[in-house]
C-alpha cells in the first residue's frame, strides 16, 4: 500500500522586486527565520535519527557501490518532516519568482554536522558534465535548523560568480581561504535558508572558536526545466517515483517529480 501525506495549507511568500534582482546579480538571497518554528522542531529529530540510525551512510553506500547496495531502505524525502520541507510552499513560491513556474527536485541532504567539522573548499554545485553555460538555473536552498552564531561553521559566497563557465574544483586550490569579494554569512536565526544560485562559489569556513553545539543544515536542489539534468544518485528514479507516490508535490507542482528532465546516470569517475 503506498502511504500518503496530508499537508496543513501555506500562505504565498511574495519576494520584493529588489530580492529577485539581487539573487540575479550576486547569486545568492538570504531568508532569515523563513521556515515555521514547528517545522524546525519536526525536522530536527529526523535529522538526528538519519545520523544515529546510520542511514545516512546506507544512503551514501548506495552512491559509492549502487551495484551491490541497490537503492536506501530510507531516503531524507520519506521522513515526514523532509518531505514536506520538499514542497515546503513558501519554498516553492521562491523559487517559481526566481527560476520561473516549472521547475525538478533534483535532490535533498540532511546532516547534524559535530563540532569542529572542518572546513569545505571552494566550490561550486552546478551539475552540467562538461560545464558549458548557464542559460538554465539551478538552487540549493541552504536550511539552517538551528541557524548560525559565532560558535558555528560560517558560509562564504563569492557574489556574482555564478556566471562563470567554470569547473566546480575551479578554486579549490584557495581551500577555504578569504578571496576578494567574498562575502561571509555567519549569524542568522534558528529556521533561516539561504538560497544559492547552484553555479554560485562558495566554501563552509572552519571556526576555531567553535562550540559544543552540532551544525543541522538541510540541503534540497531544484532545477529549472527546459533542458536535461544530469542526476548525482543512482537511485533518482526510485527518488523522484517516491515523490510522486508521497503526493510530495501537494498537486500544485506537476514536473516536481517528472523523471524526462533527466539524462541517465553516469557514475563519476
């Protein structure tokens, strides 16, 4: 029997005209306290049970050996909380203002990072194998359960460099070093998402005064339609039918789940 979820109803989150244009020309929109506080508290224990209960690494087996683990027994997108964070209206809403009214999951990761988690280099997540333009968009929506303060792991974005044609280890050499331009997002309240243009560099910069306090951060991808996407999992077909089975969509999102905006997986080398 496939199971199903009921969702409570959302008002629209209109953005201001100088939000859509600062995401246009630096890459990048911050959305403090944007996710309902009932909805962090939900997520918050799934996220714990997707990294006490090992899930996370059975997911992560199924990518490094998809032959022999075939698809998770559990995705994010099947815990309640991270299913409806998913078509998390609002959510939608941003991103239909940004990359226009048809637009693909592409995928979700939730991790309860420790304290003391090294930094992340340079990087951009934009999936396009060779990179060859940026005439369709792509988002990660960047959710901090818990925020982040001054004992927390910062986020580093170089505005506006979502335009460059480059490869995603393109500035990996920096490591996390401070580059000219940047800029750094290291306070924001419990439930804030920050909205990067998936093309956007960016690097998680190590804090040395880091507390005892563990790091919950969401991360859902979407793209816009018009072309085909290369998936990064294996099991994308299983993921995005468990979303249509789930009604993840809430009826209001036809290609939220469509697979034809896909190319088939090829395994990175």
């Amino acid at each position: 029997m496939t199971s199903r979820t009921s969702f409570a109803p959302e008002r629209p989150f209109p953005l201001e005209a100088a939000q859509i244009d600062r995401f246009t020309r630096l890459g990048y929109l911050v959305l403090p306290a944007f996710l309902p506080g009932d909805l962090v508290e939900r997520l918050k224990p799934e996220a714990d049970r997707w990294v006490d209960e090992g899930l996370r690494d059975r997911s992560i087996q199924s990518c490094v050996d998809p032959g022999a683990q075939g698809p998770p027994p559990v995705m994010e997108i099947e815990l309640a909380a991270h299913g409806e964070l998913v078509g998390h209206p609002p959510l939608m809403d941003v991103l239909a203002q940004l990359m226009g009214p048809e637009f693909v999951f592409h995928h979700m990761h939730s991790h309860r990072q420790d304290p003391g988690i090294p930094g992340k280099s340079w990087h951009h997540d934009y999936e396009q194998n060779p990179q060859a333009e940026r005439t369709h968009t792509m988002i990660h929506t960047l959710h901090y359960l818990d925020g982040i303060d001054a004992g927390t792991a910062p986020l580093a974005v170089l505005p506006g460099s979502q335009y460059e044609v480059a490869a995603k280890n393109a500035r990996a050499a920096h490591g996390t070093a401070e580059l000219p331009g940047e800029v750094v997002i290291d306070r924001l309240p419990p439930g804030s998402t920050v909205v990067l243009h998936s093309a956007l560099f960016h690097a998680r910069r190590p804090n040395p005064r880091q507390g005892d306090q563990p790091r919950y951060l969401v991360d859902s991808s979407y793209c816009q339609v018009g072309r085909r996407w290369p998936p990064v999992k294996p099991f994308w077909r299983h993921m995005l039918r468990r979303g249509r089975d789930l009604r993840l969509d809430r009826g209001r999102w036809p290609e939220l789940f469509a697979e034809r905006h896909f190319e088939e997986y090829v395994r990175p080398v």
